[in-house]
C-alpha cells in the first residue's frame, strides 16, 4: 500500500486530505509541525510527502530543502495558499516535485499525486492516449482519431518531455534539456513556437488549450 505523510497543521484540513486519501485507499500518517515532518520523512517508509508551506517550528520551504539537502529522495507535492509565482519558483528550487495551491478540488489533489507517484516510478507506457490522441513511443508516432499526424522530431521530444512529466510544471530551460539537449542556447521565444506549433497537432481548441497549458511565469504544464 501506497504510504503518504501529510505535513498540515490546520486540524479540519489535515482530516479532509486524511479522510479522502485513505478512501483512496492510501495509507495515510498526518504530523502538523516542521520538525516532526523533518524527523518522521527521515525515519522513511513513506512513497509521498504532502507539505503545507505555512507551518509552526519550520515552514515547508525550510523542510524540503533541508531534506533535499540530506539526500532524501521521495517526492514531494508543497500545498501552499500563497499566489506569489517567486515563492512557487523557490519551492520547485528547493526540490519539491509539484506544488498545488490552496484551496483546491479533491481530484486535482489526487491527479497530482498520482502523476508524481507514476513519474518518480519510472513508469513509461508504450502508447499514451489522451483525448482523441494517442502517443506512439515505440514508433515515435502521433494519432489523432486513429489517423497519423506528423510531427518533427523536435516536436515528439517535446511531447515525450510532457508526457513523462504530465501535471508538473516544466520550465523552459527544462524543455530546453528535455529536447534540444543540454547546453543548448536559444531564446525562449523559439521554445514558446514550438508550443505553439505543438499545441495545433494535439490540441482540440489550440486558441484555449486544454493539454498543454501555460502556468504565468513558470514554464508549461501538460494536463493529458
């Protein structure tokens, strides 16, 4: 069973996510202050921490980077009630996974955790469908209502890149690494028409997309 360590202080918040995650069927261990998320995510045994930014003795940021910095490996989803892009920027720094504010929907919550727990398994499917559309990674191909689309290499990178990452956040100098390679220099407007041109092969609307979404400031997000 999948064990999830909920780091909240705010006791009716703290059962809400206890509640809904154990009807998931995760098993779920809430702690309430910085030093016992600290103390309790080292002893281990955890596949998931969910971390309130704003909390007594430490606060989220200061927890995961001193985990992070003591070489602790578990993905970590911050749920934070602040709108300042810096601060999500920090965290995602600082070494969390994703970041979910606050307040939030139930099933994004759960999508989110299940998009890391599948990311940080390595799980890769051989063929992705979302929508209409289906990814191909045996045979590098797009579909789209069983018909082949045609993609540059260039273009699958990317969209490999964002499936493999789906609901995280990814910067332009990731999808930079992801797929032009490291130390690859280009301007982020090159990057910004490649998702443009991306989004006309996958996207039902690509004037108001629905996968492959821009999240201000920070980068793109694929919601396949």
């Amino acid at each position: 069973m999948t064990r999830i360590l909920v780091v909240e202080d705010e006791p009716a918040i703290a059962f809400g996510l206890e509640a809904d995650l154990k009807a998931e069927g995760y098993d779920v261990e809430v702690v309430g202050d910085g030093e016992a998320a600290v103390r309790r995510a080292r002893e281990g045994g955890f596949d998931l921490v969910l971390l309130d930014v704003m909390l007594p003795r430490k606060s989220g940021f200061e927890v995961c980077r001193e985990l992070r910095r003591a070489g602790f490996k578990t993905p970590i989803i911050l749920l934070t009630a602040r709108s300042q892009e810096a601060e999500k920027v920090m965290g995602l720094e600082w070494g969390a996974d994703d970041y979910v504010t606050k307040p939030f929907s139930p099933p994004e919550l759960r999508a989110r955790i299940k998009a890391v727990l599948r990311r940080t398994a390595g799980e890769e499917e051989p063929v992705y469908r979302f929508g209409d559309a289906e990814a191909d990674f045996a045979r590098c191909e797009l579909r789209r209502a069983g018909r082949p689309v045609e993609l540059t290499a260039l273009e699958f990178k990317l969209l490999s890149a964002f499936i493999r990452n789906r609901g995280r956040v990814l910067s332009r100098q990731q999808l930079l690494d992801e797929a032009w390679g490291p130390g690859t220099f280009i301007t982020d407007r090159v990057v910004d028409n490649h998702i443009v041109a991306l989004r006309k092969k996958i996207e039902p609307e690509p004037h108001t997309p629905r996968y492959l979404v821009n999240v201000r400031g920070l980068g793109y997000r694929f919601d396949g």
